[in-house]
C-alpha cells in the first residue's frame, strides 16, 4: 500500500531540484512557497529573483518533472512568480544572489555562535544606539530567532502587527524603532513549531513583506548557530555587515569563530566584535572581577582581523531594563554602558554611512 500523498512528501521530492548552475536545491533557497494537493493533482508555489530568463522555465520543467514521477500524481502544475533584482546583485559563494531590500541602505546582522551572550541585548540597546540622542537616524530591528523570540519582552510590548490587504504586514513601533518579531504572533507560553521550510517561509516574509518603510538600517538579531535561518539571510540579502557577539570564555570563542567563517564564506564583512559580560564592578566594593575570564574577546577580534568594538560589562541595570522593557540605552544613554553602545554605533555609522 502506497503512502498518502502530502504536502511534506512533495518537498521532500523538491529537493532533488538544482537551481540551475548551483549545488543547492530550490527548497533551502526557500523558493518553494506553497505546495497545494487536490486528490492525485498537484499545486505547486515558487517565488525567484533573477534576471536570466532562462531560469524560470528550466526550474519550472525540472519541478514540475520531480513532482509527476511521484507515485499517486496525475498532474503536477507549477506557478512561477519571478521578479527582477532590486540592484546588482552580490553573489555570496554556493548561493543565489543577494539583493537589497527596498527602502533600506544597510542591514547589519548581529549574530553569535553560541546562545547565551547577550546578543538580543546587544541587538536591541545597538538599535536604540544607532538611532541616535536626537532621533535622527531611521532604523528597524527584526527578530529572526523564530524559536526563542525576546524582542517584545526587551522592548516592553506584545502588540499584534496587522497587515494589509495586499499581505504586508505593519510592523510595531516602539521606542521609535520600526519591530518586527515572531513574537508578536503567539501567545507567551505558545512554542513556535516550524520546519524547515516554514522557517525559510516566515524569515523571508519578516524580511521582504514587512513594511520597513525608509530606514537607514534594519539590525537583525539572529539566532545563535548557523542553521536554515542564517543561511537564508546570508544567501538571499545583501548584508552591508555583521557583528559577532561572544564572551571572554573560551567555549564562546569557539562558536563565534564559527559564525564569524560562516559570513566569511558568503562574502559577508564582520564589521568587529563584542565582547559581552566582559567584567563585573561590584557594587559594594567597586572591585571589577573577571568572571568569565579576560582578554578573549582582543584576541579572537585580532585573530580575525577585525575590530573590537566594545566591552560590555556585566550589569544588574543592563539586565533589569532588559526584563521591564525599556533598553538602557534608552533610559540612561550617558551612563557607562550606554555610552559604550553609543561608541559602538558611531563606528558602525563610520563603516556604513547613512
């Protein structure tokens, strides 16, 4: 007895497609968008950029072959929804070509090989940061950790976006930053379960059918890794730069140079590196202690050719504003951390002028 014919099955069947003069299949690229079965008929999706046209047809013809060799199909259709690159495109190594968003100038991404560093504080008090003491410069901050999303919970809102008829969604705004995270989409306690292609799906919807409006620059928080969700940013958006987020220990080191190779690989710039939770200043005794060790986060930037961009320290204030909502940059910008993430922007407004 054959097995039911499902929609996972026919993107199973899909990732034996190539895009044509590329290694990968058109599933990771995320081209596939939706996979539709009526009985033993097929409905089949895809979304590309590019501008030879000879690719759409030979995608089309290869899919629509794959799917039609399946057992219990009668008929596989398949429906192309091509459009031009925005710019010339960068070409990242084994992946399709990058291509800016609209409205946007730079995208920064802030990434970390390893969970638990701070890298959505560091995230959210840059944000803040680069939008400057007078609130003259645009900018956006999209959650991309799908799974573990927090940017509501630092910036103190669990808003629902809406969105218009056309499917654009209307991003929140808080602290005047435009937000955008899956967390605005479920309730507290609801887990985000989503395979790989719904990953590739909704990161890309975050990135391109949100309305970002004119920004000088959308920040990215990532999630720790290098899984589908960084792969997909790094292949399909022309990143003005990254920033690596680690602290001193060594255990954190290892993975962020591992993020910082995964760029490296895709044509990506690291624009420097943050050392978070870099020392702690007793309140009683005014002692700094190196918790976490010292002097990793100088080496590693030197080791990698980059600079290092700031020392966050370890600070009960840094952490409760994160909790109430309200950055610190935000409420204190002229206090010592803030300061610190307000030299931090200045470099990064240096490397990608507004």
């Amino acid at each position: 007895m054959s097995s039911p014919l499902t929609s996972d099955a026919v993107i199973a069947q899909l990732r034996g497609v190539k895009y044509p003069g590329y290694s990968r299949d058109i599933v990771s690229f995320g081209l596939v968008r939706d996979v539709q079965i009526d009985g033993s008929r097929v409905l089949v999706q895809i979304a590309l950029t590019t501008a030879d046209p000879k690719i759409p047809k030979l995608i089309e013809e290869a899919a629509a072959a794959a799917v039609e060799s399946m057992p219990g199909v009668s008929e596989a259709v398949v429906r192309l929804e091509v459009s031009a690159p925005v710019t010339k495109a960068l070409q990242a190594e084994g992946g399709l070509p990058q291509t800016k968003i609209d409205g946007i100038k730079h995208v920064i991404a802030v990434a970390s090989g390893k969970g638990g560093v701070g890298k959505s504080t560091v995230a959210a008090n840059l944000a803040i940061a680069l939008r400057g003491k007078n609130n003259d410069v645009r900018v956006g901050l999209c959650d991309c950790d799908l799974y573990g999303p927090s940017i509501g919970l630092m910036f103190g809102t669990n808003e629902r976006p809406t969105a218009t008829e056309e499917g654009i969604i209307q991003p929140v705004r808080r602290y005047d930053l435009n937000l955008m995270s899956m967390g605005f989409l479920l309730d507290d306690t609801a887990p985000a379960i989503l395979r790989g292609p719904m990953v590739t799906r909704y990161t890309q919807q975050f990135l391109r059918n949100v309305n970002w409006g004119q920004l000088d620059y959308l920040i990215l928080d990532l999630p720790p890794g290098t899984g589908d969700i960084q792969l997909t940013i790094v292949q399909t958006v022309a990143l003005s730069g990254a920033v690596i987020v680690t602290t001193p220990q060594e255990v954190a080191l290892i993975d962020a140079r591992k993020a910082a190779s995964m760029f490296a690989k895709v044509n990506v710039p690291v624009l420097g590196l943050i050392e978070n939770m870099s020392y702690f200043v007793c309140p009683n005794d005014g002692n700094k202690y190196d918790i976490f060790g010292t002097g990793g986060g100088q080496r590693e930037a030197a080791r990698l050719g980059v600079p290092l961009l700031a020392q966050v320290p370890l600070e009960i204030a840094l952490r409760e504003s994160g909790d109430r909502g309200v950055p610190l940059t935000y409420t204190d910008p002229d206090g010592p951390t803030g300061t610190v993430f307000h030299q931090v922007a200045e470099t990064l407004r240096q490397q990608c002028p507004a």
